[in-house]
C-alpha cells in the first residue's frame, strides 16, 4: 500500500468494522490480496484488501533503533549488557492467516517481553537490522561486528546478540576471527517463535544474559538450549558451533570439541577453561570470492574450471573421508592452484579431523598445493579463508594463517587420535 | 616400468640382493623413484630405482575376477553367497615406505584371508573393479548393481560388495533406488587397512557375511561397526545412512531413523522390521547432469544461472534451517525452474525434516516449484533425483516420484514432530 509502511500505526475500517494496530511487514510474494495488522492485544490479524473500505494513518512507524529499557532505574549493583537485534525466529510471530511465521518484533519489544532480563543486569538495546538468518550475507557480519565492538567501547560488560538460527554458526565464526574482545559476545536465537507457548526464545535470551553479565569469558559463545526441556543451555565456542536439527530445540551442538560450559538458573558450570583476557580488536577485512564446494561422485571436474573464470580466490572442498575427492578433479584443483586460486580441504563427515596422509589421494591433492584444514567445521573453513583472504595473497602467509589457530578453530593433533 | 603391469611376479636384482615377489601398484603422481613388490611374507619393500640391476618377469599377474574358495566343498547345509569386490581401504595395505595406504588386495585374497568366512557360508567371490571409492562415478553404480543382480539370478542366497567408506552411503542409496532384491544386498569396508592388526576388515566382512546368508531381509543395507571396540555391527538402511566420522571405526550412522538391527558373533537381532518379500528387479536409468549444491552465506546467485547454463538438468540444494536459502536467489531459481530443471531442497542441518510451510522463504520457494525433500538425506536425495530424472523430465510426475517412498528415503510425518 503506497504512503505506508511497516510499523505504522493505522486504523482500517472494512465493511465489518474497524481495526486499529499496527501495520505489519508482509515479505511473502505470494499473497499480496491481504494486510496484516498487529492489534493492541497483540494477536495478528489478516484483512482481505477487497473488503477494506478506508484506512487511515494515526501515527507514523516509530524508529526506536536504540533504547534503555526503564522500567526500572539502572541499578549499579548489577553489570551492564547490550542485546542487540538482528531478527530471526526469536524476534517473529506466528502469522494466523497461513500458519507461517515471519518477523515481528523490535528488539525493543523482545526485551520488554521478559522481564527477568532486568533482574539479571541493565539491559540496554540496539536493532542491526532485522533479517531471516537465511538471508544474511558476509557483508552483516561485519555490520554485526562493528556495532558489537562499538557497544564494547562504550564500557558495556557483555553483548547478548539475537540472531536467525540457519546461519548463526556461520555469524558466530565470522564474528570469533573478526573480533578479539574482552567481554562475553553471546549469539542466540530460538527454534520456536516467541509468541508460541513452547518457544525457547525466553530462556536461550535469560541464558544468554547471563552469561554476558556474569561469565569470566573473553570470546564469542552460542548459548541455545541444551536438552529439549527447559532444564539447560550449552555455551558453544563460536567457531566449533553446528546447527544439527532442523526443528529440535537443542539443534546446537559443539562438534570436535567440547562445549564451553553450560548455564541455567542456577548458574554456570565451565566444562573447560575459557579464554579471558583479550583486547578489544576489531579486524573485518574479508575476502567475499570464496566457494564452499561439497564434493560428491559425479562432480563434474569443469565445475573447478567454472569457478575459476568466476573469479573466485578461493574454494573450500568439502570433501569425502579424510579429504578427498576424485583423482578426476587433480588436474582441474592444479589448475587453479597455479592461477592463483587458494583451496582447502574439509571433510562432509562433520566430525572428526582430515588426514591427507594416510591415502595417495590425500598425498597427491597436497602436493598439488590444497591445504588440509584439520579439525575445523567446513563452514568455519568458509569463514576463515574468506578472512585469510582478507589479509593477505601469499601462498606460503595464507598457508600459514590456514593452519595458524586463531579463534579454537583448530585443536592440535593428540596422540591418541 | 615399461613391460611389466601390477600383479605380476618378479625377480629385483639390486645392488644389495635380490628379492622376488608381486609388482604393486603405485599411484602416487609424486614417487616415481621407487617399485614396490610385496614378498612372500607378505611384506611391502620398496626398492629404489637406481639400486636395480636387473628385473626378470617371473610370471605374469594371474587375472582371476571370478573365483570359488576351495578350501572346503561346497557344504549343501550352507547357504551361498557371493562376495563383489570394489575396492576401498578394506582391499589396501600400508605402503611402508610412504606410510600410506594403497590398494593391494584382490577379491580372492580378501577373502582368503579371513578363514572364519568360511563357517558361515559358501562363498563365491569376483572382483568388479579395484577403486578407492572418492574415484567411484555414478557409472560404477550401475557396473555394481547390474553385476549384482546378474549374481543374484544365479541363484546366491545373499550379496556382500565390499567398498571404501567415503562414497559407500551414496551407492547404498544408488542400489536401493535401482535394486529391487529378494535377498540381503549388504555393503561393507573398513576404516582401517586389512593388513594392520587393529583392522575393523575382518569383523565387518564376517558380520556381512552373517547377514548376507542368514537375515530374512529383501533389501540394500550396510553393515558397519556399531561402537568402537570389535563387539557388533550395525545393519543400516541403504537410503538412510552416512559417514559421519573422518576414521572413527564406528563412523556409520542411520540418520532420521533407526537402523534395521544389530549383528553380532551371536547372531542378528532386528530392532525393526525389515523387507523381506521382493522379486529381483533391476532399473539403472540415471540423469547424469545433476548437481548438489550446498548453500553458504554469500554464495552468489550467479552460479545458479551457470548451472543452468552447463546443461544440469537437476539440482538438489542443500538449504539451511527446515530449507532455506537467501531470498537473493529466489529470481534466479525461479527462471532455471521455469527453463526445465528441476530442483529439490534439502537441509545442511543432517538431521531432522525440512518444511517449508513454516517460514515466509520456505512458502515462496515452494510456489516456485522448488521440492521439499522431507527428511531425506541430502546424498541420498541426489542420488534419487538423478534416479528419477532418468525415469521422466514431466514436473508433476517428477514431483510425484521425488515425493513417493520407494526404498525406505522418507518417513511419514508423524504427529508428534
């Protein structure tokens, strides 16, 4: 509807009634036959623009982008957070039209809608930007970045980030090789919207709050739900982090690795000893011409050479086993090396280390030049050398960063392994 | 070494001594200094070049692809079973001069080596190719299904194709799809070389074994190790397995559903019900030009159109979260569909059921035409997408076929999810 906007507040009158509320952001294509408003009691409702005979704007979408929640008086006993928004299912509503869900809720509102959070420390509050998970590119994790190390400067004492679950581990290792802080920088999102009876936003953001205010801790941490129940949440290192479950509550799981610790009402428990003592450094530079390429059988070898005229600088392989792919590819992954293009190995198994020396296949993809990637997640070796990338083009220097552990991306090799 | 091939005998006069034993193979582009011939003893020894004097053909490789273990007569109160052989680490031994593990042992010698095969069944063997299983190609699926269906109609009792781990869980699926089977087609490998005392070789061969002669099973399954220690293994099903482990021996998993039973020295105990009623048929029809694309952030919607253009006729994506990708491909998905391919949508998450009526992105990407695969493994859905469009290129049949269950790929939505 041209001359208004998400967020106005707008009354419809239809040939049953009126209706005042909020008028909401309908991003489906499909249905452009319908307005939604959010009415004051906070339920949605859907009106058939054919049945609509006025509408008038009462008051004009309020941009409340940053905001103290005042309820309560800060209080100095208790330490100071940011929660800063980027939306995702935690800041959406089911729509009763067509039983999706999409994204409805200001961090302002979010927040206001659990209160404990105050009981835990002065909460102060910042939208990014108000996006699907899905839809966040490289360039927003800077954004996230940036506004993450300028709350920091302004002496908060941790940073609570809400976030769409789909890519969060991406964000998390992003935001891990970007910035060294000295606070706990939390990511959390739900599975469950946070209108729903059964939604996990509540307690992952009371979770999250709590380790931002009160955990000794110095990096970037996932804290979603540790079990289905309401019981716990895992405090995940932020490059070793996976979403394992399309719907389940505790979809999160640390792999190759431990968890960090894990929180609840009571408190927090460390499971192993985190870092704390770190300098805030903010460093964004980024390399976007990287490919992540799942090998599987059948992959066509021109795909190399495709990617290559692309322009692409590097290519992560998520390869088979120990980190292979076809000898079908050598050639092409040579190829490419000698023009310059940097490539990686990980593995499509998930967990568990590449070894490109126990097979001629691995031996072979080496001396070409790939680079094995150890023990890191495929979509933290993305992450990675698109940062490496970022920083320098020497073979031997982007080599050594590959292999360098810079955010617990790496665990060095044990002997019982 | 011009005149002589693998596998044949010869006689190395060095500088040193003489040594007499089987020409190996060396695949390695990077060692072409050294021969390696494997003793009597059935040790490896690398010789290298310049030490040699003079090498004599003793005998040249004896080619036996088919054989029948005669050690005992064909005992009428066993069962029979054929035992194909494919290649893969259970076929290899370490290289000791490189540390690394290459291909070495032919069907015959595999089975020869593991006595106990004996007890269980009468045992035919045949070599369809030797290859570490990264180098398998979807030709060398219908190689294996067509010469097991040829060995079932001679009448065996039970089929176990022996295979490396890498690729096994994608030519499970490629059997299950093109194999109707009355008896138990069982693939099996090792995560270790044969000829090392902590090989899972010998007991997987044995369990397969135990299950290919012995299980009322009508069906494509693979038996793995179950835990790490040599206690049992597990039967899982064709469409429904993977490696989920670099080089845990215990790497196979039933993924969104439970393996079909257990087996051990004790026997097989079910933990569900399995097939056991098929009538042989073979169906091989495959579209080759099908790609499975990963979605990353940031991965630019270019290479969909490249796609298109490279002539791919189908693409599975594996989406995040219940299925999602970037609204910035949205356009350019849109068009390839619209230009005839087909594209199916499953979730980076591994576990748990994509569905894409819940989100705004999942509505829109389904009114486009893109597939939901419900809780198929993202292998397993390419390989049956490749299936399918070997069957028909008509969308709402395509839809159709993607979406019908024909060898265990999907489970009916329950309630309670």
């Amino acid at each position: 509807m041209p001359g208004y906007k998400p967020g106005d507040k707008v009354e419809i009158e239809t040939v049953d009634g009126k209706y005042t509320g909020i008028l909401m952001e309908r991003p489906e294509l499909a249905d452009d036959k319908h307005v939604v408003i959010k009415l004051e009691s906070g339920y949605n409702v859907g009106i058939s623009l054919d049945r609509i005979r006025e509408i008038k704007k009462i008051e004009a979408r309020i941009k409340r982008e940053r905001f103290r929640l005042k309820r309560h008086k800060r209080d100095p006993s208790k330490r100071d957070i940011s929660i800063l928004a980027t939306g995702g299912t935690i800041a959406s509503r089911v729509d009763y039209i067509t039983g999706g869900v999409h994204s409805a809720f200001s961090a302002e509102e979010l927040i206001s809608a659990v209160p404990e959070l105050e009981e835990i420390a002065n909460i102060q509050g910042r939208q990014i930007f108000n996006k699907f998970s899905e839809n966040i590119i490289p360039e927003d994790w800077i954004k996230i970045a940036r506004t993450t190390a300028s709350e920091i400067k302004k002496g908060v004492d941790g940073i609570v980030i809400t976030h769409g679950t789909d890519t969060m581990g991406y964000t998390s290792a992003a935001l891990a090789f970007m910035l060294k802080t000295p606070v706990p920088v939390v990511l959390t999102g739900a599975q469950r919207s946070s209108d729903r009876g059964s939604s996990d936003a509540p307690l992952n953001l009371i979770h999250s709050a709590i380790v931002a205010s009160k955990a000794d801790l110095s990096e970037v941490v996932v804290v979603m739900h540790g079990e289905i129940s309401d019981s716990f949440s895992l405090i995940h290192p932020g490059t070793r982090v996976r979403k394992l479950h399309t719907s389940r509550r505790d979809a999160f799981r640390t792999v190759n690795s431990r968890p960090l610790g894990r929180v609840s009402m009571k408190g927090i428990e460390f499971l192993r000893e985190p870092k704390s003592d770190n300098k805030l450094k903010l460093d964004t530079k980024l390399e976007e011409r990287v490919f992540l390429l799942k090998y599987f059988p059948g992959l066509n070898p021109e795909v190399i050479d495709n990617l290559v005229e692309l322009g692409y600088n590097g290519i992560v392989i998520e390869g088979t086993g120990l980190g292979h792919t076809s000898e079908l590819l050598f050639e092409r992954i040579k190829d490419a090396i000698d023009s310059g293009v940097f490539i990686a190995m990980t593995s499509q198994t998930i967990f568990g280390r590449v070894n490109m020396n126990v097979y001629s296949t691995g031996r072979i993809l080496q001396d070409i030049g790939v680079i094995p990637c150890e023990d890191m997640l495929s979509e933290t070796a993305y992450v990675k050398l698109m940062w490496c990338l970022g920083h320098t083009k020497k073979p031997e220097r982007l080599r050594e960063m590959m292999l360098t552990n810079y955010a617990g991306e790496i665990t060095e090799r044990s002997r019982i392994e």
